[in-house]
C-alpha cells in the first residue's frame, strides 16, 4: 500500500471514527434532553424555570456561542487558504468568546446555589444542572482542544494532520452550537413560557 493510500485511509478511518462519537454525543444529549423535558415540572415546591432563568443571560450566552460559532468558520476558511495570521486571530476570537460564554454558565449556576437552587433541591434543578452542565463541559473540552491545537500549530505549522484536527475541532464546536440552540429553546425559551 501506498504512502498516499495510508493516509487517505487513516483520514477516512479518523474522521469515521470522529463521527460515531459525533453521534454517541447526541444519543447522551438527547437522554439529558429527555430527562429534563419529562422533569421540568417536578419542581417539589421549589422555583421552576420562569422564576430563575433570566433571559438577557441566555440570550447574551446565545449570541456569544453562535459568534463564536462563525469565527471557528473563518478559522476553517483561514486554514484552508494557509492565511495563519487570521487563523489565529479567529482562534484567538473563538477561544475568548467560548471562555466568555464558559464564565456566563458557571456565574449563572453559582447565583443558583447561593439562592439555594441547587440540583439537590428538585428533579427540575437536577435535570436543569445535567443538562446544560454537561453542555458546558463539552465546552470546556472544546477549549483545552483548541488550545492544544494552536500550540501544535505554533510549534510544528500547519501540518496536514493539525489542519484534519482543526477540521475535526470546527465539527465538534458547530454540534456544541447546535446543542445549545435546543438547550436554548427547550430548556430557557420554554422554561420562562411554560
């Protein structure tokens, strides 16, 4: 077998395997979804979702997580025509904005607790915490990845396999976006409606 050969294997068997954990990744967030959907009103006397959710927080989070949704794009497109400079400036911009929206997350479920809303008081908070927590995590990974990919760019360049990585970081980071828009929906839209 070819040089050219393996790698075109080992990109399809990569990419193959990137998505099957693309897919495992809905299966556990459509389980979250399903739990906090047939829990939200069991809120066993305490406050449901129209009297603790606060929509210029996850409007504001919303419109944080689709920027930098775009600005991964313009990294992708940045990559693609080997323009570094305005791929780490995106990168720089889609890192600051996923921290931004990472702190808007923690601050909001740190005011919960300190108001004694916390994920032990009710299976609504407790679904509520599950849900968009573990959304945050994912977060939270997409950010150590994307950290650990600009400082193999910065030490090796623009390597084909550092470029299949970043390919594979826009995916994983526009799933991120499309989850929050449902968390945004099902869970912030409908909580304050409902």
């Amino acid at each position: 077998m070819s040089e050219h050969a393996e790698k075109s294997e080992l990109l399809n068997r990569t990419t193959v395997g990137f998505w099957f954990y693309i897919m495992t990744d809905c299966m556990v967030f459509a389980s979250l979804f399903a739990t906090y959907v047939v829990l939200r009103d069991a809120t066993a006397h305490g406050p449901s979702g129209m009297e603790i959710f606060e929509m210029p927080t996850a409007l504001a989070e919303t419109i944080i997580l689709l920027t930098s949704s775009f600005t991964s794009g313009l990294a992708l497109i940045a990559v693609k025509e080997k323009k570094l400079r305005q791929m780490y400036v995106a990168l720089a911009a889609t890192f600051a904005l996923g921290l931004a929206f990472l702190a808007i997350e923690i601050s909001e479920f740190a005011k919960f607790v300190a108001e004694g809303h916390s994920w032990q008081q009710s299976a609504f908070l407790s679904a509520f915490f599950a849900l968009v927590g573990t959304h945050g995590f994912h977060i939270l990974i997409g950010l150590i990845w994307l950290f650990v990919l600009v400082w193999g760019i910065t030490r090796k360049g623009l390597t084909d396999k550092l470029t299949r990585q970043m390919s594979l970081f826009g995916m994983f980071w526009h799933f991120l976006d499309l989850v929050w828009i449902f968390i945004f929906t099902v869970v912030y839209l409908m909580g304050v409606a409902i």
